[in-house]
C-alpha cells in the first residue's frame, strides 16, 4: 500500500514537467480556460484504499468517460437489445466521424464514439423527459461513486448546446435513418447534459470500481451489474475506449479504460483497482497525453496489464 | 486438471452438432474442399498439460493465424521501427478492404489485416530471397511449437498464388505509395506461403504458449520475447485479431485470440493457458463461428476472461 | 412550329402508357399524394412560341428545379466569389451524401446537390432575414417566367422542415465546418421554401428561356445574366444537374437541365428553346423516368442535342 | 480562315509565357524529360483547313487522350454491351482511385478513368494476343488521322509497365471481383501501350475531327460511327474527359474534350471543328494548364461552346 502510494506520487513528480506537452481542447470557453498544468492521480483498491497525488481532488469536465456510465444505465434498462441500435466495433475513424454512419445505415459502430452515444442517450430517455432522463444519471453516477455532491456543470451543458453542430448534425442524420425514437433535442439535450459532468480523479476512480470487481461495488456492497456485464463493459473499453487511439492504449497501457476531451482518464485493473488520471493537454487522437503516460508507467510498474501472467 | 478436460469434452460434445453452421471459404480448392464436421480443441496449461478433444490433432491451413507468428519474427529483426510500417489500430474495415490504405497514404492500419500482414512479409524478407525467408518462417514456428514436423502445404500456397488478386492489388497499391521494399512477387511469395502453414489444434496451442507465459515457453525454456512484447502482441490480437469482428470476440469471449479463414483460432489466457480451436464453418466476419463459441464457452467456465477479477 | 407540336403530342401520347414506371417520391405526405399518371410536356422557343402537351398547365412541385433559379441569384449577388463557398465538380454520390463533406472539409462539391443548394441559400440570404429572403426568390422566379401568379406551396414548405433531418444534418455539418454564415434555421427556413415553390411545365419552360437564349429573356427583353455566366449556367446543369445520373442523361439527352424529385425537369438547348416535362415517377437516380424518356425523344428527333453537328 | 489562323497565333503568343507554369508529370522519366515550354495548338475545321502555331507538328505522350480512341474501338466491337462492364458517371475523385471500385463491386465508373480504361483494354483484346489488340489500336488511330506514320513511343510504353504499381493495383482489384476476361498482364500490356501513343497537335486534331462531324471524317469520307455516337462519345468526354476536373473545364471551356498527363488535351467543337493543344505543365488535377487556358480562350473567341446559342 505504501509502494503504491511512492508510485503514484513517483509517476506525477515525473511527468509533471511535461503538462505543457499537447493541446487543450478549445471547442468550447470553459474547457479552453483550464489550466494545461493541471495533473491529478488518484487510485482506489479493492478494500478501498486510495492513492493519490496532485489535482486529484479538483473536479474537471469528465466529457466522454460518462459515455461508461451511461452505457451502464442502457444496459440495465434494455438489456442486451440495446446492440441492436449501436454496434460494438472499433470504428476506424475520428471520434465525430459521419463517414460510418452513411456507409452503415445510420448504426453507429459503438457506445463511445459521438454518434454512438448518442444513441444510449435516446435509450436512456426511454419515454421520459430530458429533465427526468438527467436527473436519472447524475444520481446514478452519484450511487457509482457514492458521493451526492456530484453534479453537472450547467456552464458546461450550456455551451457544448451552443457549439454542438457536429453532434446535431450526427443525430439528425441517424433521425433521417429513423435510429432515434425520441425528438432530437431531447435527445441532445440528455447528450450535452451528461458530458457536461464534473468530477475529480478520486470521484471516477470511485465510480468506476464496481468494474474491477466482477460488477459489486465492494466499498458499497452495491451490486450495480452481473459479473458477466462487467466483464463485457470491460471489453468494449479496451477495445473502443480511446477513439481512433484505442489499439495505441491496449498497446501500451493494457486496461480497459475510457478518456474525455476534458483530459480526464478512467481505467479498471480488472481484481485489482479502479484509477483515473487528469491532465488537460491532448495528443492528436484527442486523448491526455500526459494522462495516458501515467497509465503506462502505473501498468508497467505494477504489472496489472491485463495482456500480461 | 481432470477437470479442464472434462470442460473441453463437453464443449466439443455441445456444439459438435452445430459445425454444419456458418460457410466454409470457398476462394481456393483445397479450402472448399475441407469437411464441414471437422472440430477440434486444444489446452495447453503453463505446465504443460494438455487438454483435447475432436480433430485437435488433425492438421489445417492456419491461414491468418500465422500472422501472430510473423509479427513476433518482424518485431525481432526490426523491433518497434516496425510500426513505422504498419499502424496498431482496428481497421473499422474488412480484413481485405484496400479503402483505408487510399485514404491513409498506404500505411496499413495493423499487422493482422491483409495488407498489414503485406507489409510484415517485406519486413520478414529483410533482404533475403523469398525462399530463405519461407526456410525461416517454418523454422520459426517448428522451434514456438517445439515441432521440426510442422510445414507448408504447397498445394494451398500455390492457389493462393492462382487466386490472390485482391493480394496482388493490395501489395502493387503500398508499392505504388513506396511502402514496400522488396519486389511485389517476392512479398506475396512469403505471404502466400506463411498463409498456407499447415498445423493442428495441438501444435497451435503449444506455439501460442510463450504468449501466455510472458514471453517464455516454459515447456522448451526459450524465451520467445520479453515480457513486455508479448503483453503488446496480446493488447494487438484483442484488439485487431478477429477484422472485423474484433470486438465482438473481446466482448463475448475476452481473450487476446487470432483466426483464420480456415477455421482456426488461438487464443491465450495470460498466466494461464494457450489453445486453438478448429472449425471451418465462418460467421459472417470471417471467423470460426463453433470455434468462436466453443472460445466464449470456454472462458467463461473458467473464468479466463482477462476482463474480470 | 406546327412539326413541333405534333412532335409534342406524339412523344406524350407514346409515353403516357409508361407513367406507371417509377417510384413516386413518399418522404412527404404532398408528394406521396400526387396522381403518378400526369404528364406534362412544354417547350417554348425563341419567339416564345410554345408547344405544349398533356398536363403542362397544372402546377407541381419544382423542388430541385428551383436550385438554377437560386445559383442564378446568388451569382447576382456575389459573382464569382459564389465558387469559395461551393464546388462545380460531379459529386459521384446521392444527392444527399454527407461523406464528400468530410471527406473535402466541409465544403460542398456543386450547387445542385442539397448540400450545395443548402450554401447557396446562406448567400441568397446575405444578412437578410429568411422572410425577406424567400420573398426576393419567389419574386425573382415570377420575373423570369413574367408570370406574378407564381407561388411556395406552403404546406410542402412546412412538410419539408417536418421532415428535413437529413437537410438539418448537412446544414449542421457545414455549420460544425464554419461554412455557413447565417443561423442554421435561417437558411434551412429558406432552403425548405425554395425548394416548395409550385409551377407548371409552361412556366418552368418560360423561367428558363433566359438560358437558351444567351441570358436575355426575348419575350421580355430583360437581360437576367450575361452571357458567359448563362453558358457556365448550363453547363453546371449538364455536369451536374441529374445528381448521380448526370452522365446518363448526358448520353441520352445531351441537353443542360436539371431535374427535380417532383418529377420535373426543365431543359435548355441553347439558341433554340427552352423546355419543362412532369411526371412523378422517378428511375432509380431520382429523376423522373418517363420525362427523361420525353426528352430523349425530343432530342433525337429535334436534333438539338449539343453534343451533334 | 484567315481570322482564325490569327486567332490560334494570338493565343499562342498570349500564353506562351505561362508556360512554365504547373508541373509536368513525373512518374516516368520519359514524361518528366519533356520540354516545359513546349507548346503547341492545331485546329481544323469540318472542310480540312488547318489553323496551327508553336509546336503543333512535334509528336508527344498523349497518354489519356487515348481513352476516347479506345472507347469508340471497344464500342465498335462490342456495342452499348459496353456498358455492362463500364459506367457512364462522372467519378467524383481523382483518375486512379480504388475507393470507388471497392464501394461498387469492382465495376469503374466511367471510360476515362484508369480503372474503366483498362476495362476497355479487356474488351478490346476481345480473345486476342496484346500483340494483335495493340496492333489493331496503332490502326484504327492512323486510320482516324488518315496518317500511316502514327506509332507507339517503345520507351514509354516500357516505363508505364515498369513503374505502373497504381494500375497492377486497379487491374488485379478488378480481377478479384471478376471484372476482367482476359489475363492481368494482357490486359495492362494493352493498357501501357495504347497510353504511350506518340502524336502531334495536328495529328489529334485529325484523329478527332469525325466527332466534331457526326461520326464522319469529312477528309476521308469514312463513317467511323453513327451520328447518335458520336454524340455519346461527345457527351461522355464533356461530363468525364478531365477527371475530377472535368466540371471545371466544362464551366470554363464548354467543349467536349478529353486531356493526357502527357499535356494534350483533345477537343470538339461539334458542327464546327476539331481541335488539340500541348503544353505539358499540368494543373492540381492533371490537367494542361496552359492547354486549359488556351482552349478556353479560343472558345470564348470563337462562340464554340456548346453551352451557348
């Protein structure tokens, strides 16, 4: 436990320097202003002991990691009928890419890109309001992490409606393909809602625990899904959870995780610990570059790679 | 241990009566030809014990399963320079799609699509003649599966040569872009014949052994490759080992795993087991569908998954 | 001038029986209900004699028919610099593939693909509000035929927006580009009207007369165009006016004209008429069948195909 | 006559400065040793009076311009059949794409483009040995010229199939999907040959004027094709005869015309003359720079544009 602690406060010494590397999403003001030196650790074992280091404690836009737990919620609600309206592929191209979606029918290929996401917000919905549908997930992120003062950052929801084109233009096209059941900007409106989450390291390390442990929250006792859906929401991570730069983090990294253009991180070691990163400079696939380092030297020094005896 | 064989008899016994399912590949002869019922399944353990059931000693053409072995060759001749040549991200693409490469200046998107394989060959060559290059690939794979009996069918390889026009135009569209080094006919000469090994379930299991054991094959005492390459080339075969379908093998069945169109799969269970399945009928991305079942049945009675605890 | 109305009737007459060919358009309600069995010729030369047929007074919808009229107006406003903000390259694609977008940054590759039209209605709108705007097209479209009965239909208008997720999607994506000016319900506010706009054969032919004849309406005498831009005019037509069949019916017409999903088309051979042909059931380009049929006929045997001596 | 003589000198004169412009082609040393400040322009109109200046008379690569002698051949053997193996659209990407074939099953879009060329190679080999085929378009060319002394640059032609990976890729995609009767090397040995005519301006002029005459070579009497093909071929060289550039050259020139990375460019002005121009500095879409320019200024001189009353 003190190893763990001297690494964890190791990996930030050493890459604290190098913050200023990559790009800060700027698409919208209130992620532009954040500080690119920004650099929080935070990760929580089974018996829930956490380690942490620097901005660990300093809740950030966690933008795209909320794509797991909103997965999560339209699992529980359909089961596995929810994959006959979004795939479980690697797409192959860009995060906001509509290329797929015409040459597919209007399917998006997964739960983590834009397109695909927001399908799971139109599942989510389910015949209630937007209001409702959001109220529904900040809640049940709060029950993940087990912690009430999580909330949206309505700054946040605000401008990703007022920069959106991108995610309009991916939902009205699916709507022309008759793949969203509800109005539109229902539908967007629960999608910029849920982007718009703020958390801090050890709140997403918290909330992501219950996928290192076979689907029970051991902190909790909660059991939020079956162990088989762990396992599986594990999967789609390691397989489509960094966008195009999904096989560069399995090959380097090796954990199922998910990153957000806010710079944050989640990631699982499947038995062994929930983790999650901050740093708000991106590489060019649009994930933390700094982050995603950490989480090569944390596997690395840990052996917790799930590719490795 | 008496146990694993059981498991493995059942599971033959349980879908042995499926095997009729899915299309055999029809595109060269003595592909098409191969009886639909064959079926078989090997385990092998860290110790060396052996787990079989069916037509696990039967040899078949590998096909794309020896793309594993000859990504572990390239890696050793030119280490991680060979990802200059070749990327390590899912296509989103058919595993002979030639789309990308247009769109991507004729780097091929990993090692274990056609045209990525392409480039492994002319890295494999390494100046040598094609048939120097084929000595050392069959030797190769006879010293991973400690088994100087393993070799080429030269039937197969050389209908692969009479039909691989798509081949043809993938390896003359990188030439075209400079992507290649050696001439196109000595390129397909190595690849047309490292498709066409011929190696049972058994020897399948035993060659994939090192994977699982990082690095070392414990039964021969040769380490194969470090530890950390052989955590990379796993990350590679969950992420990009089933085309298409790679995806949906990590969600249902979670193991880092490599098919062929000829009804082979290998698969590796980190610190745990290596094995191969057999069987020709292929799902709709290529893939043994009664030997991806067989995989997912398998993995989930033992727990294997390298997505739970 | 008497041959030519014979020739009229006899093309209308040998056609009629073949009106049930075709798909009529269904995505709205007011198409969908049109009578699949009209048929309309009119032809109108430089004299303004005018040689008309079937149901050549009774007015449709023009839908894509009125992109001519809207390029000829923002050319007015902007000239040349018209061409930063479109393309004049065949699409290779559907009318309304959003993939070329991506592809080329955005920027569409002709005014007569929805796309294209969709930027041309941004520069029509040039700071006006979408009220102004559409009162100037209709205006303009009255000018050109001399007829001030003419008018937007506003219950397609209104179905058009109901319905337009696929225009909202192109709209949006350009928008996410930086590629239109206005808000983005401004311009489909006026994209949805232009394409409403109701006429009948006789009108349309008369509204396109200017392009037979140089750019200047002999029947009134107004110069609409100079005669360079006419001859450029037309030639986008002839490129690019059937979508995805433009080159077809290059072949077998060999006339500039541009066709719309209600079934009309008008034509222009220049220096010697103009002409408009109706008839609801569209070939499988979304062009109508029977009237790209009408004016092969009127092609081979005028001779006015300007691909002959 | 007089006029126009003083008209093509005029051009030349006004141009010949520019021609340092553009970038020759490249990708054969042959092509890339050409003069840049080659430039030369031939008419000749329906009576046989030629109107010439600068190098009109020095034989070059015409490269592409073939493809329209190649087409008209094919035609003639095998009719509108044709068809069936190539398409007649414009393709919306650049001359040597594979994106198109592989997204419609390997048939080409147009005759004009690399990969619906060597379609048309396979049609005119038609069982033959290249031998036969090749000499049969060495002909059928001197036969349109009425000029026995019209032949096929060796050296090129060798350099084409040396360096000539792009279409080995194209030819053998086709092949995959079973677009092609005849061998790949006979085919593209056809191919690389009919691309490496050698004429001068003057000598396409003449090769071209029975489409400038409805199908009948004035000067010699013969019917090379019926009126209504000519035509055809007309139409097809106006929506598909510059690549992706075609659309352009439509707008600016408003002739059909067919052009070559050698630098000639091939045009018609049907009724009225045919015409070609050399200059081998080529614009961002393969096309004469100069050669455009020069044609267009002597469409917009002598009112030729097809588009125009």
């Amino acid at each position: 436990m003190t190893d763990l602690q001297a690494l964890v406060e190791e990996i930030h010494h050493t890459l604290k320097p190098r913050t200023g590397e990559g790009r800060v999403a700027d698409y919208i003001p209130s992620l532009a202003r954040v500080d690119q030196d920004k650099f929080g650790i935070a990760v929580i074992d089974l018996d829930g002991n956490v380690f942490k280091s620097g901005d660990c404690d300093e809740a950030f836009s966690i933008q795209s990691v909320s794509k797991v737990f909103m997965l999560t919620l339209a699992l529980g609600k359909h089961g596995e009928a929810t994959w006959n309206r979004v795939g479980r592929e690697p797409s192959g191209s860009a995060f906001n890419s509509i290329v797929q979606l015409e040459h597919e029918g209007g399917k998006p290929r997964n739960p983590f890109i834009n397109a695909g996401a927001i399908v799971i917000s139109d599942l989510v919905l389910a015949g209630h309001t937007p209001r409702e549908a959001i109220g529904e997930i900040v809640r049940f992120v709060q029950y993940l992490a087990d912690d009430p003062s999580i909330a949206i950052d309505p700054e946040v929801a605000k401008s990703e409606a007022a920069t959106g084109y991108r995610n309009l233009a991916l939902a009205n096209f699916m709507k022309s393909f008759g793949k969203l059941q509800h109005p539109v900007d229902h539908v967007l409106g629960v999608y910029f809602h849920q982007c718009a989450l703020a958390m801090s390291c050890t709140q997403l390390a918290r909330a992501g625990l219950f996928l290192a442990a076979n689907g029970k929250n051991p902190l909790t006792g909660h059991t939020v899904v079956s162990s088989q859906r762990a396992r599986r929401i594990n999967a789609l991570m390691l397989t489509c959870g960094h966008y195009d730069g999904s096989g560069d983090f399995a090959y380097h990294v090796g954990l199922p995780g998910k990153s957000g253009v806010g710079g944050g991180i989640m990631a699982v070691a499947p038995g062994k610990a929930a983790m999650a990163v901050w740093s708000p400079g991106l590489n060019h696939n649009g994930n933390s570059l700094v982050g995603s380092l950490a989480l090569e030297m944390l596997a690395a020094r840990t052996g917790w790679s799930v590719f490795g005896a």
